[in-house]
C-alpha cells in the first residue's frame, strides 16, 4: 500500500532549496498563495519510493526561527504546526555547505522542535573551492539527524536524498538529544506550558511563550500562556538573546569538530573578483544601466513579435466569426466582447512569460541582488529600497508583470510604495497613443542635424512618468500608516550560470498566474465596457437606426458610407457615448471634446484601444489606405462646434501628459487588487494618478494655448 506524506522544505535563502524543489518536483508543480498574504505558496508531488509519495511545500527562505516579514511568518507557522492547511510529516532542510556556521542556527532550531528532520547539504563543490572541508559523518553524528550531499543543478546526490527521506519518515529517527538546553533559558515558564500541552519540545514551548498571540490557539489557552509569562516575569527579548549566544557557542564548537577551513589570506574567489567590477562606486552604475536597457529592450523587441501573432490570430479569428456568423447580438457580444477581452489578456502573455524569464536569469546569474544593492540609496531617499528599482524598471515594458515583481520587497510599507508608483512609468501600450498624437501635434524638426523634436518629445514622457513616480513616492510615505522598520539586509549570492529549465518553469507560472487570476476580472470589465458601448436608451438607438434606414434607401449607392456614419452615431448614442458627453462639461478645460472622452472611458479597458476608438469615431475603415495615416489627417481636420481645431498643440500636449500619467488600464487595477488583497489601494491609485494627470494636463493646456 502507497503511504503519502506532507513534506516541508526549508532553507536560508540562496541555499539552493528551490532547485532542489524543482528538481524533485519536475514540471508537477502547483502556485497559489498562502491564506490571508500574497506570499506564494509552491507545491509539488513527488515520488520518494515505490511504496511513498509525497507533497513538497516549497516554503519561503528565512535565517532563523524569528521571523520578521511576512513570508518569514509563514515558514514559521507552518512549522511550528500553526497552519490550518499545512501540516509537515518530515523536514528537508537545505543548508549551503559554503556557508555552513549561518545555516546551522536555523538547522539547530528546526531540530530542537523534534520534527523528523533530514538535512540536505548543498553547494559542496563551491565549499571545495574555497578549501572548506566538511566531515559529513561526524557531522550528522554532531546534529543528531541524517546529512546527504546534494547538488540538485548536476541531479547528484538526489536519489540517496529520497532513500534517506523514505527510511526517516518510516522509522521517525532523530535525535533525542536538545541541541542546545532550552528549558535553561526559562525552565519555571516551559514546564508550565508543557503541562498543558505536554506534546510539546521543550523548544516549542518556548516558541508558545514568545509567538502564542499568533498561533491557532483557543481564549483559554491563550489567557492561561499570558498568566504563566506574567508568573514567571518572561522576558522574550533577553530570553531570545541568551537563546542565540548559545547555538552559536554550541554551532563554534561542531564547526571545530568538523570543518576545516581554508587559510583566509587564499586569494579572492571569482566572485570577489567579478564584484570588484560589476560593484565599482563609478563602473558599477555605468553596467547596471547597459544591462537594464538591454532588459527593457529584450522585453520591447522580443514580446512584439509574439504579441502581433496574437493579435494577427485573434483578427483573423474575428474576422471569420464576422463572415459565418449571423448580424445578431449574441455574435457580436462573442467577437467584441468575448473574443477581443481574450485577445486582451492573452497579448500580455510574451511579455509577463519574457520578463520572469529575464529576471529569473539574473537571479539565479546572482546580478539581481548587485542591483538591488546599487540603487538601494536613491531609493531609500523618497521612501522605496533597491529592491524597488527593478518592477520599475519593469515597469516601461508593462506595469502587470513588474506590479508581480514587486513581491521580493520584504517591507510591506516600501512594497506597498512601488506598487503605488509603477504605473506612472511609461508602458509600452501607451506608444500606440504617443505616436498617433506626436505626429499630430508635434513638428518634424532635426536639431544638430540627428536630434529629432518628435524623439526628444516621447523621451520626455518617459522621464516625465519616472521622476514623478519618484516624487509622489517621497510624498506618499507620510500618509501609509504603515509601522515597519526597514532594513536592507542583503546577502550577495556567488554568481552561477543560470538554470534554463528553472526559468522556463517560471515564466510559465507566471503566466498562468496572469491568466487565470487577473484574466477573470479583465474579461468581467471587457464584457462590461462591450455592453455599455453596444447598448443605449431604446428610443434613441431606434431613431438613429431609422433615420439611417431611410438615408440608405434613398442612396443606395452610399450604403458603406453611411454605414460608418450610423456606427459613429450609434456610439454616440450608446451608455458609452452618453458618458463621453456627460463627462464633456469636466474635460472641456483639458481642451478636449466628447469625442474624446469617449476614447477616454473606452481606453480604460488598455490605452491603446484610444486608436482605434478614434478610427471609429472618425469613420476610418479599411479602405485599402494606409489607416493610421488616414486617422492622422481626419484627427487633424476635425474641428469643434465653434470651427476651432480640436487637435491643437496645447490639446495635443494635454493629452500626452493625461494619457502618461492616467491610470487608464483595468489590467494593472486587476493586479494591484490581487496583489494588495484590498480594492482600497487600487481605488485610491484611479483617484491620485487621474487627479495628477487632470491637474498637470489643464496646465500644459493653458500654458500652450
């Protein structure tokens, strides 16, 4: 009979435990999230032995048993058994054997719980380089618990990991003695503890004294600890100390008995060297930005091509579903709302899937945390950390995927500001609006004979989204009531040639991710938006309908003509456009007519969706004319009411800024709810960034006029 087991692995962070995981778990991998945070939760199955299976919990790095951020809390609680939905049979702990002393505090705490524990000892080979060796038997003999050799990048050592996995979870065996003497640090408080709850380590009592306010436990209990800490005058924070000088004394005493170390005048690693380079005070900066605009670029110029497939492949889609299909509601609900919401979500894809990718390259490269650490300054100064230069960066290609990015901010304050400011950086669906409007609005002028005004206009934006971002950063900080001391502790990894299949896996999860999570709501908006352009007040849809019926009848030989004019007007008519006309009386001082408004409402479901709403306000169709020039030239002789050009310099710029600095895309709001798990956050960056954007686009308007 097959026996199945629950399986916590666990590890300081850049152990190796995810590689192990991966290795061990292969592609049958499961993210979702722990309950109550956006913390990922990985699972995977795996099979151990003939007889045994088992359920792999992926569970968030952390150094020790004292946990500070929020995935630390749940590493912790899910080992302390306080996880109504995790509850580990075994514990593989992964320790870096190059870094053994730091590791082994943690390792010593997780065997002092008396958990069945195996530790997997990674990175052997970088231990050999830097002249370490490790006596393996008299280590395990030391901590009392099984030590396996493991290199998951060369699959080696991994199928003694699941004889020794299969032999602990049958036999239960560890050790029975303390590593280190927890009931010293408070013998009179643990034995009371223990006396209620007598399943308890000695350890784990302590852990219920120090934490019991978070743990799954009743009133009762929870008065009864209190009163045993006040009895007994407890004090957590000299307790946890003393706890910690003596794991280390002990930890002191195993690295003498086991290790032997290499003389530490031996020359500088590669990595010593390399960061020499890659970390110099003027150098460094020079490649952190060759590299981030390599990145940028990579994500512009590789994505394009799958996106313009997609969208290549759901027109042809449309377009064959307008010929088979009847003129009838439900069609057009499926091509318009249905078909296109789809092609609104899946055009993300190459982008989130290159992105991850990237960025999965450069952390298991070891570069990311060099990045992290150089722009740690300027970020620190409006309120982020360095952490945070990446999503924004990220930012310039798509604001969903680099909103993702931003959980590697252990600061929920710090992470909170990113995801707040993100959007404001230029991404790549505002170019469609940039370019139509720069051409429109903007004079094709040469200075220095290479420098163009149009160029210099659109870099411009770009900057503009950037140091804003930062400002509204700095400004923010004062208002998130968010107590949290930050402190950029950053452990920089050695550098290793990425794991290919490491990053695959990855892109594909976040795209699935996307998809199924943030892809619900983006279609719930499309079908809606689809809905209010499609339908308006019956009388008034009815007489256009008829006026038109009877201009087609008298001239029939303009059918297509006025065609274009009644779907114009029928858009004009529709809750849509009697939004764009409501609305008029606001955007009037922005220079812009109802017209424009409507693009405005539409656009929010993706900006670039302002093009072709224009087309269709301007009855452009495909007519065998180059389309966007023909937009161009209607844009540029439309006129309002008075005869006055609509698209002037000072509307054209108005626009631009509205367009850079409005939150106009349902997908990043999607996101930011998931990502938040509150519609406060979202609604509040719609009302700031919309606000900034009315405010700055009514100056360039006045300032131009």
């Amino acid at each position: 009979m097959t026996k199945h087991i629950n399986i916590a692995l666990v590890g300081n962070p850049n152990s190796g435990k995810s590689s192990l995981f991966n290795v061990l778990t292969g592609l049958n991998q499961k993210v979702g999230n722990f309950p109550g945070v956006t913390v990922d939760k990985k699972t995977g199955q795996c099979t151990i032995a003939e007889n045994l299976t088992a359920t792999l919990i992926d569970l968030p790095g952390t150094y020790s048993l004292y946990p500070k951020r929020a995935d630390e809390w749940v590493a912790y609680k899910v080992l302390l058994q306080q996880d109504e939905d995790i509850k580990p049979d075994l514990v593989v702990l992964v320790a870096d054997a190059s870094n053994l002393k730091r590791n082994l505090l943690f390792c010593s705490q997780i065997i002092d719980l008396k958990v069945p524990v195996v530790v997997a000892l990674s990175m052997i080979d970088l231990a050999n380089k830097k002249g370490t060796q490790i006596d393996i038997n008299g280590l395990e003999r030391e901590l009392g618990v099984p030590v396996v050799t493991i290199n998951p990048r060369k699959n080696k050592g991994v199928p003694q990991l699941k004889k020794v996995i299969e032999q602990t979870a049958q036999f239960h065996a560890h050790t029975s003695k303390d590593f280190i003497s927890s009931k010293s640090l408070a013998e009179d408080a643990i034995a009371d503890v223990k006396q209620m709850l007598p399943a308890l380590s000695d350890y784990a009592g302590l852990h219920y004294l120090i934490n019991h306010e978070h743990f799954l436990l009743s009133d009762t209990l929870q008065n009864e600890i209190e009163a045993i800490e006040e009895k007994n005058k407890f004090n957590p924070t000299k307790t946890q100390a003393e706890e910690i000088m003596q794991r280390y004394g002990r930890i002191k005493h195993i690295m003498q008995q086991t290790v032997v170390e290499a003389d530490p005048l031996k020359k500088a690693l590669f990595t010593e060297k390399l960061d020499d380079i890659l970390m110099h005070k003027r150098w460094g900066y020079f490649i952190l930005l060759t590299v981030l605009f390599l990145m940028f670029q990579s994500v512009f110029w590789i994505a394009q091509y799958p996106m313009d497939g997609i969208e290549w492949v759901f027109g042809k889609l449309s377009g064959w579903l307008t010929d088979v299909l009847p003129a009838i509601w439900w069609s057009d609900l499926l091509i318009n709302g249905v078909v296109a919401g789809l092609s609104g979500i899946l055009v993300f894809i190459p982008q989130i899937m290159i992105l991850f990718g990237i960025i999965t390259i450069l952390e298991d490269t070891g570069y990311m945390a060099r990045i992290s650490f150089l722009t740690d300054k300027l970020m620190r100064k409006v309120g982020l950390n360095g952490k945070s230069v990446m999503p924004m960066i990220s930012g310039f290609a798509c604001a969903v995927p680099a909103i993702m990015t931003a959980r590697n901010i252990e600061n929920r304050k710090e992470r909170l500001l990113t995801i707040m400011v993100t959007p404001l950086m230029s991404c790549s669906a505002r170019l469609p609006v940039y370019t139509i409007l720069i051409a429109l609005v903007i004079p094709s002028k040469l200075y220095f004979g290479f420098l163009s005004l149009q160029g210099l206009v659109m870099m411009g934006l770009y900057l503009l989204g950037t140091v804003l971002a930062l400002l509204v950063s700095y400004v923010m900080k004062f208002f998130i009531n968010i107590q949290e001391k930050s402190f950029f502790i950053l452990e920089l990894p050695v550098y290793r040639a990425p794991r290919w299949k490491n990053a695959l896996t990855t892109m594909i999860e976040k795209a699935k991710i996307f998809v199924f999570d943030a892809g619900k709501i983006i279609m719930v908006i499309s079908l809606l938006l689809w809905t209010l352009s499609t339908y308006g007040p019956a009388k008034r849809m009815a007489a256009v309908t008829a006026k038109y019926e009877l201009l087609e009848k008298s001239n029939p030989d303009k059918t297509a003509e006025l065609n274009k004019q009644r779907q114009t007007e029928l858009l004009q008519n529709s809750y849509a456009g009697i939004l764009g006309r409501s609305i008029e009386p606001v955007i009037q001082p922005l220079g812009y007519d109802w017209k424009i408004g409507i693009a405005l409402v539409t656009s929010f479901a993706a900006r670039e969706v302002f093009v072709g709403t224009m087309a269709t306000l301007y009855s452009v169709g495909d007519d065998g004319e180059d389309n966007s020039s023909t937009l161009r030239q209607k844009m540029s002789a439309a006129v309002k009411a008075d005869g006055t050009k609509v698209y002037t310099l000072a509307t054209g710029l108005s626009l631009l800024i509205f367009y850079a600095l409005a939150m106009q895309c349902m997908s990043t709001l999607a996101i930011v709810k998931r990502e938040t798990r509150s519609w406060k956050w979202p609604v509040i960056q719609l009302i700031y960034m919309t606000g900034l954007a009315y405010l700055l686009s009514w100056l360039a308007y006045v300032i131009f006029k």
